[in-house]
C-alpha cells in the first residue's frame, strides 16, 4: 500500500512538473509577466480578479504589454494609451472578435451584439444602430423621453424629504425604464413586480462576469457550474430576464404597432422583411438576446456612473457648489437644459468626463480574442490569444493629463475655462467593438446629473464624514454601498 501511495505521489508531482515545464515555455514566447504556476497561472497572484489596479501595479515592472495566466490560458493585457490606440483602432480588425469565454456561452450562446462574433455580429450590429437611429438617438425625441424619467427621478429623490437612503434603487430603476421605452415601448411602475425582477437580475448577471467565482467559472466551467453556489442563482437570473424579454416579444406579436416605436418593433419588421432568406441571422433568438444585451449594457453601468457622480460630488463639496452656480446662471435666461447646449456649461461638462475619467466604470472592457496573428506594442501575438484592454489605464496615464491621478475638472479645461476634450478619454472603449449606445449614455449621464445638481444639494448623513472610494470591482466598478442626503435647493 505504501509502494503504491508514493507511485501516485511520484506520478502527481511529475504531472505537475511537466505542467509547470510546458507553462513556462508557453509563457516565453508571451509578453512578460508574473511565472505561471501549473494548473491556476496567475489567479493567487490576481486575486482570482482580473482587477485593473492589479495589472496596472505589474505593468510597471513587467511594461505596458504583460501576460496573465487565468487558470491554463494565457490573457494578454494591455496598458498605457498609446498602446491601447494601437490595438483597437490600428489593428482593429485583427482584434475584433470577443474571447469565446465559458459563462459568455452561458449568456448568451454566440446571440446578439455584446459577446458575438463572425457574420452574426457584424449583422446584429448594423441592425443594432440602425435601430437606435431610426429611434432618435441622438434626436430630441428621445431626449424629452429621459427629461421625463428624469423628473420622475426628481421626485423620487423630494419624497425622500432629505433623510439619509441609499440612492442606487432610485437611479436603477431611472436608467432601466429609459432602456425599457426605447425597447419596449413603454416605462413601468416602479412597484411593478415584473420590472423589480428585470432589474435585480440585470444587476445580478452584470456584476458576476468578472468577480472571482466569475473568473473560476471560466478557469474551471466544468466544475463551477455544476456546485452549488450564487453562480446557479446568476444563471436562474439570466433565465428570469429570458422570459421577460421573450414575454415583451409576444405581447408585440400579438399587438403589432402600425409604426415601428421600439426596438422590438423595428426588429419583427426586419424578421419579416428576410422570412425568405434561409440564411437571415435576424431571429427572435437574437432579438431576445439584442434585448438582454441593451439592458446589461446600458442599465448597471450608467447606475453605477451616476453613482459615482453622487459620491464624489459630497466627497468635493466645492465642485458641487460651482456645477450649481453655473447650472444656475444657464436656468437664468433658459427654462430647459438640453443635450446639444452641454458646451454652454463647460464646467459642468468637464465635472461628467472627468468623473467618467476618474473611476472608469468599465475599466477593463471585455475580453477580446485575436482573429489572427499580429504585432502589437513590439510583442507578436497568435491567432485565438485573449486580449484585455485595460482602458482604465488610459485615463491614467500621465502622458495625456495634468492631474492623473486626482479628481480634477480641470483635466477637461483649458486655460480659459472652456472645455477640451482629450484622445486619451475612452470610457466606451474604440474601435469596431466601440459601444453602440454611447450616445444615448451620455445623453443620459448629462440630463440625469444635470437634474439632481439643479434640484438638490447632496450631503453625507449627520455623524458621517468620509466616503469609500475604493469600489467594488465586478464586470464593471461600481461604489460600496453608501447612504446620502438630496436636500431640496
């Protein structure tokens, strides 16, 4: 018996050393970064997160271009704006796929615009902002659309008569009914069951994709998805959010509009134009999927930006006080502040990009693939390696702003107080994988900040007298939990 436990001992450390030997020179024709040990890489080393203040502190020793092991794959990351520029706008097609990632097939099986790739994609895409256009993206009937969900916002906020309550709630709910009209038609009651189950389980699915169990989950999909734990409850949430959609499609099937209004509309009509087409990628499976993506994409992030905006705001009392003098001054002569006049409040603008700036609610995008070989930042990288654009350390990077690494608007203004704009601001990321909804978030992020400033003075509850600004970080990076005062003005 003996005899036989330290054969298998023998054998187990020899498979192991045979792993550690086949990493490493693996990891030699890599860019460089922290030895990989056999079976989990770099996940001690990363804390089990792929967290952009981790591998921003190993760029500087291992440079801009580095290699993380995530269990057995290798992710390459890439730091510094300059050679982000280079990645996703210079070799854009050469990086354009999304990393075939285990919970990404969960999610969403190679469906809609966010994780897909190939002919579908680029087809679910061109759709995708076509609809938004034909929708006023950009247009003044969507923005009266988010004036009105604004105010509702507002008084939600007065009813909370300045007491102390933690604002995340009301913002959510704002956000996820300005993604419901533009997709369904139509906003909820707040107290709707089925919209509080639409937007706990939007919430739920966003955050996991990069905490710790969600980056087990793509080390070892074999064995996370079958133990119990909050992932089965993620993906109970993803079939929730599943049946929602798919009951806002039927009810459209079974009361079809004679104008297309939302985005379920306009894409039945585009399924009914290609019914012959044996090879239409346009199916309700994608459009369900479309749906999915809309709220995940464009709910918890903006969520979390506004906020962000709210804590920092009582955090920087004096840059809370000069947004409200300059809003104001514009209110004065003007009796609505719309989108396309934003250059008229150029402090108030400087204050929304360098929030965006400061804790880049996205920090590290998602995962891209290579579609085939290339050279990037010096270092030749192989088809069907993962590559990870840690865009956060583009809005830190000292080459490009006056005050990196501080809560400044001035990083936004010129000498004269007008705004600038800066190459290096890429919250929405570049290139052919560039948000589709970037024009309605910042439409949103304007009108809705710019509302609760005129409308209140936010304050930190009595006794308290510091915030915590290190964040929670998830798929996106989003603020502990906090509590707040909006005091009517």
């Amino acid at each position: 018996m003996m005899e036989i436990n330290t054969l298998l001992l023998v054998l187990l450390v020899g498979l192991l050393f045979y792993h550690l030997i086949k990493i490493r020179i693996v990891a030699s024709r890599m860019p460089p970064g922290p030895p990989p040990l056999p079976i989990f890489g770099n996940l001690w080393t990363l804390k089990f997160q792929l967290h952009h203040k981790t591998t921003m502190k190993l760029a500087k020793t291992y440079g801009n271009t580095i290699t993380v092991w995530v269990g057995q794959t290798p992710i390459v990351v890439v730091h510094g704006y300059e050679a982000i520029r280079e990645g996703l706008t210079a070799n854009s097609e050469a990086i354009d796929m999304r990393a075939e990632r285990p919970f990404f097939n969960v999610y969403a099986n190679g469906q809609g615009v966010l994780v897909a790739n190939g002919y579908n994609w680029k087809q679910q895409r061109r759709l995708g902002t076509q609809i938004l256009r034909n929708l006023g993206l950009g247009k003044e009937s969507l923005q009266w659309k988010i004036h009105a969900e604004a105010r509702r916002m507002v008084d939600v906020f007065i009813a909370k008569k300045g007491t102390a309550h933690d604002p995340k709630n009301c913002l959510m709910n704002a956000v996820s009914n300005v993604v419901s009209v533009l997709s369904f038609g139509h906003i909820f009651s707040l107290d709707d069951d089925i919209f509080q189950d639409l937007v706990v389980a939007t919430d739920s699915v966003t955050h996991f994709f990069g905490t710790p169990l969600g980056q087990l989950y793509d080390a070892f999909p074999w064995l996370v998805h079958n133990m119990p734990g909050p992932q089965q409850k993620v993906i109970h949430n993803l079939k929730i959010l599943n049946h929602i959609l798919r009951q806002e499609i039927e009810s459209h099937k079974q009361n079809p509009s004679s104008e297309p209004t939302d985005v379920i509309d306009f894409y039945l009509e585009n399924i009914s134009k290609n019914e012959d087409d044996p090879a239409s990628v346009f199916t309700e499976i994608n459009l369900c999927q479309v749906l999915l993506d809309l709220f995940l994409a464009g709910s918890e992030t903006l969520t979390s930006t506004l906020r962000w905006a709210l804590l920092l705001m009582v955090s920087y009392p004096d840059i809370q006080e000069k947004v409200q003098s300059e809003l104001d001054a514009y209110f004065q002569t003007s009796p609505n502040l719309h989108y396309e006049n934003r250059k008229k409040v150029p402090y108030t603008l400087a204050v929304l990009h360098e929030i965006q700036r400061y804790v880049t609610v996205a920090p590290m995008g998602l995962p891209r693939q290579c579609a085939q070989d290339v050279k990037l930042n010096g270092y030749k990288i192989k088809k069907g390696t993962v590559v990870v654009f840690c865009l956060a350390s583009a809005h830190y990077d000292p080459n490009y702003w006056k005050f990196p690494n501080d809560f400044c608007p001035s990083n936004f203004l010129d000498k004269d107080g007008n705004f600038q704009s800066n190459d290096a601001f890429i919250p929405f990321s570049a290139g052919h994988r560039r948000c589709i909804g970037e024009n309605m978030a910042r439409m949103e992020f304007f009108i809705f900040f710019t509302s609760l400033l005129h409308a209140f003075t936010f304050r930190l509850p009595q006794g308290i007298t510091k915030v915590n600004i290190d964040g929670i970080f998830g798929t996106t990076f989003r603020p502990h939990p906090f509590h707040i005062c909006a005091i009517p003005r």
